[in-house]
C-alpha cells in the first residue's frame, strides 16, 4: 500500500500522520512511504517512523520509502544526529542503500 506523507510533518501534524500509517499497517503488510510531499518537518518526524519501522517489524510488517528520502529530510536527518552512526538498514531504509552526499 502507498502512503503518501503530506508536507507538513511538523510535531502539530504527528498525531494525525501516527494514526493513518498505523492504520495503513494494520490494514496491510507493507506499506511504501511517498515523502515527495514533503516541505516542513521537524524532529518527530524521523522520530515517529523510527517507532513505526520498529512496531512494524515486530508485527511481521513492512515500512519502507518509495523512492530515497529527499534532500529536506536527508539535511533533517543529519542535523538531528540520525546519520552519525547509521547502520547498514539504516542507510537501506532512508536512501535506499546509498547515504546522500
């Protein structure tokens, strides 16, 4: 199933974007996150889809990106200290293998 993630992922937004991927993973296996979308976003977004690839995986589900994360969320990600020790999965989930430059 695709999620397309709106472009605001900013704290006030979190509670409605928690509620619709959890109810995209509980309806099905996997879901695909569309971040194309996104224009604002703040530190409870990575930190929301952390939790979310963690209860996914821990229920037999899958989360993952469409496409690699953009430059917006890739600059997030590193600022927020994310990328300082990412691992292998990590690198996998938000750039599809590849850590942005």
């Amino acid at each position: 199933m695709r999620f397309e993630v709106p472009s605001s992922t900013a704290l006030k937004d979190a509670s409605a974007l928690r509620a619709g991927l959890m109810q995209a993973l509980d309806s099905e296996g996997t879901v695909e996150l569309d971040l194309a979308a996104v224009q604002e976003a703040d530190l409870s977004f990575p930190q929301l889809i952390l939790a979310l690839r963690i209860s996914a995986a821990e229920a037999g589900k899958s989360l993952r990106l469409r496409s690699p994360a953009p430059a917006a969320v890739a600059a997030l990600l590193e600022r927020a200290g994310f990328l300082a020790a990412a691992t292998p999965q990590d690198l996998d989930f938000w750039f599809h293998g590849e850590r942005a430059q």
